[in-house]
C-alpha cells in the first residue's frame, strides 16, 4: 500500500481530530511512523513544538520536503483556523506555514488534511485517472478536497472544498462552525457519538455505535444510516454542481466495515443523472501524508 509515488521522498504529518500521524517516506515508501493522541485544547507553541518533536524523532534534518496537513483551513498565507471550533480551540490565524519554515527549513507546506488527501487519492490512489474528482472523509468531522483536471481546488480563504460544511436535507441541529444543518453535524464520528447519547447511550463511542448496529441493534443502526444517508445526499449534490466521475471516501467511519455499502444504497436511491462511483480509498489512513508530502516536493 505505501508504495505507490516512487518519487516521494521526505517527511509527512497529519494531525487530525483525534491522531496525529507522521511518517518518514524513502522513494514512495514509508520507512518509518509515528503516532501520538490529538489534543484539541494545545496554545500554538505547544502544536509546533509537537510537529518539531515529530520531525526530530523521524530524522528530520530542516532539508528535505516536509508536508504538514491539519484538520481546519488553511489559507493562501499558510494561516491555520478551526471552523469547527469545537475540535480545536483556540486555533485561529496562526501563521503555520511561516513558524514552521522557519524552525523547520523552506521546504516545509502547510494544507487542510482532505485536501491534502484527495491530492494523495487523486495521484496515487482511487482517483486515478478521473477527471474530476472529489475525497471525503468521514472521521472526527467530515472533510473534502476536490480536484478537477488533476489540479486541487483551493481558495485565498482556505475554505474550498470544505463539504462537510454544507448543508444536508437529514440536517437539522447547530453545529459549531455557525450554521445549522451540516453534513458534519450528522455524518461525523462526533455527531454519531452525540447521536447515541441522545439515544440514551452516552457511554458509547462511534466504533461503538458501529459495534451496536454490527449486532443488529436498531438504534445504532438509524444513527449510522442517517450518516450514510447525508453523505450520499452530499455525493448527489456534488455530482450536479461538479460533474464529478469519482467520489473516494475515507477516515476511520468512512472505512468501517459496511459503512460504503449503506452510502451506496443510498446513492441508488438518487435519479441515475445523480449517481457518482464511489470508492474506497486505496491509501487507506495514509492518504493525507501522501498528498501533503507530494505538495511539498511540487513546491521544490
Ligand atoms: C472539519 C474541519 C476540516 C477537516 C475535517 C476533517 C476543523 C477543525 N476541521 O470539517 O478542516 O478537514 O473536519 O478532519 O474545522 P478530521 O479532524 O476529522 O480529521
């Protein structure tokens, strides 16, 4: 699985909403890991002393390509927010790219983790050789990355592609970045979680619920069809704005065992005209790393 990108060579790390990953790559394969729990409620300095320690416990020597993909948007200065305000506060504006060139050498890029991951999927992975294609991870939240003719779509803001953000029709509660009604707000591991409390469940994580609903139990299996529900309901959507070939689906929900084949049956719901393949995706937990590292040896 890693060893797609012969040319990949140098340092990655995804710090998600609730892992960190790092890895070091040596010609397309990763060589070396490292993993540590995310702390959402870390100062700025604390998160780039966590990244620095990454990078000098992998080898890291300031001169190699180093990709950073983060959870939130990251905008055209390499400045990091939170949207989601409760999975990480306190983040907002925080110059990343600058602070880490700096500490870390000038080949270190900063980007949002989906985006960083529909890169990896789109040259390495799933979404080879579409035309256009879209990632979404379901995990702690919901992110997207889209790529259209083999180029990642950005924005100044950092905010393209955040799909987790739109709104769905199985929507109806506020979620944290504001508005009322988002695909995170009911598809996400955190929303699965505040799912089952509200079902009386409050002891129960989102592997629970899916350990629950494997079992047949009929509370945990309405909460992960709602899911499943709203994220086809985002695939239909995209594949009318986008025209989209393929959407490749990840994160740790995303991947669940049987989880896909509930979004697909939902997507054959949809009129034909709105149905888009969808797919796995083929570098697993790895793909942010890919994508952020090859951004890094893109940008020279
Ligand atoms: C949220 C948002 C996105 C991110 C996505 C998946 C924040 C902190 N994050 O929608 O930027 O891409 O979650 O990230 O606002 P993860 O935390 O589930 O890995």
């Amino acid at each position: 699985m890693a060893q797609a990108g012969d040319a990949l060579t140098g340092l990655a790390i995804d710090i998600g909403g609730s892992k960190i990953a790092a890895a070091r790559f040596q010609a397309g394969v990763i060589v070396a890991r490292r993993r540590r729990a995310t702390d959402g409620s870390l100062n700025v300095g604390a998160w780039i002393a966590t990244i620095g320690e990454l990078l000098a416990d992998l080898g890291g020597t300031g001169a190699e390509p180093v990709g950073v993909a983060v959870t939130g948007r990251v905008d055209g200065e390499g400045r990091w927010s939170a949207i989601n305000t409760d999975t990480l506060s306190g983040v907002d504006g925080v110059p990343l790219a600058n602070d880490l060139q700096q500490r870390f050498g000038p080949r270190v890029v900063a980007m949002n983790d989906a985006l960083a991951a529909a890169t990896g999927e789109a040259i390495y992975g799933a979404g080879q050789g579409a035309p256009a294609m879209a990632y979404l991870t379901v995990s702690t939240g919901v992110g997207g990355g889209i790529v259209l003719g083999g180029r990642p779509l950005t924005s100044v803001d950092g905010l393209a592609g955040h799909i987790g953000f739109m709104t769905t029709r199985h929507g109806d509660v506020p979620c944290p970045s504001g508005r009322v009604g988002t695909l995170e707000s009911v598809a996400s591991g955190k929303a699965i979680e505040q799912a089952a409390r509200a079902a009386g469940r409050a002891d129960i994580d989102a592997a629970g619920v899916f350990h629950h609903w494997r079992r047949g139990d009929e509370w945990a299996a309405a909460i992960v069809q709602r899911s499943a529900d709203a994220i086809a309901d985002a695939c239909a959507n995209l594949k009318a704005a986008l025209g989209l070939d393929v959407v490749v689906i990840g994160g740790s929900v995303g991947l669940a065992e049987g989880y896909l084949d509930l979004v697909r049956g939902a997507s054959d719901r949809e009129p034909p005209l709105f149905r888009v393949e969808l797919r796995p995706a083929a570098l697993g937990a790895d793909s942010p790393l890919f994508g952020a590292l090859h951004t890094a040896n893109e940008a020279g």
